[in-house]
C-alpha cells in the first residue's frame, strides 16, 4: 500500500516534466519532418539546384541560337551560313555534288 501512496504522491511533480518532454519531442519531430521542416527544406535546396543547372544548360543554348541568328540579320549577312540554310530548308544542291543524308541529332 505504501507503494501506491508514494507514485500518487509523486506523479504531479512528475506530470509538469513528463508534459514539457512531450512537448519537445513533438516540436522536435516537426521542426524535422514537418511541412516546412529540415527535410522539406533540403528537398527544396535539391530542387533549386537541378533547376539552376537547367537554367543555366537553357541560357548556353539560347547564347548559340542568337549567335547564329545574328549571322542571318540583314546588317551582319554572313554568305555562307545563307547558303547553308538555303541547303537545309530548301533541299538545295550543285549538280555536282554527292548529297550523303545523315540522321538528325535529338537537340536540333
């Protein structure tokens, strides 16, 4: 009997501590995997990364592409890239040249 006296007696002193260990652990769990915890926050960062790289590759193909268009422009008429469009687009040859057809590149 004196065993039930003795955890009555001391269970509101230990309730306070018991509750405030609840609540960190709680807070602790979701400061971690929460909606806005360090994982969601690291998958982010993740994400962030794999699209700058994307960016970037973007920029760099669009820095080609205006390069070659600006060889097309009326002011800057570069012959040979003209010549070469005309070939591509229009199926224009000599007659005598050797046409040899190669498959085209996924990128283009």
């Amino acid at each position: 009997m004196s065993l039930a006296r003795e955890i009555g007696r001391r269970v509101p002193g230990i309730s306070a501590q018991l509750l405030l260990a609840c609540l960190v652990v709680y807070f602790a769990y979701h400061a971690v995997e929460g909606e806005r915890g360090l994982n969601a926050w690291w998958r982010l960062t993740q994400k962030i990364a794999v699209a700058e790289a994307t960016l970037a590759e973007l920029n760099g193909e669009r820095a080609a592409l205006e390069a070659r268009v600006a060889l097309l422009r009326p002011e800057s008429l570069d012959p040979d890239m003209l010549e070469e469009r005309a070939r591509t687009d229009l199926n224009f040859g000599r007659p005598d040249e050797i046409v040899i057809p190669l498959p085209k590149e996924s990128g283009r």
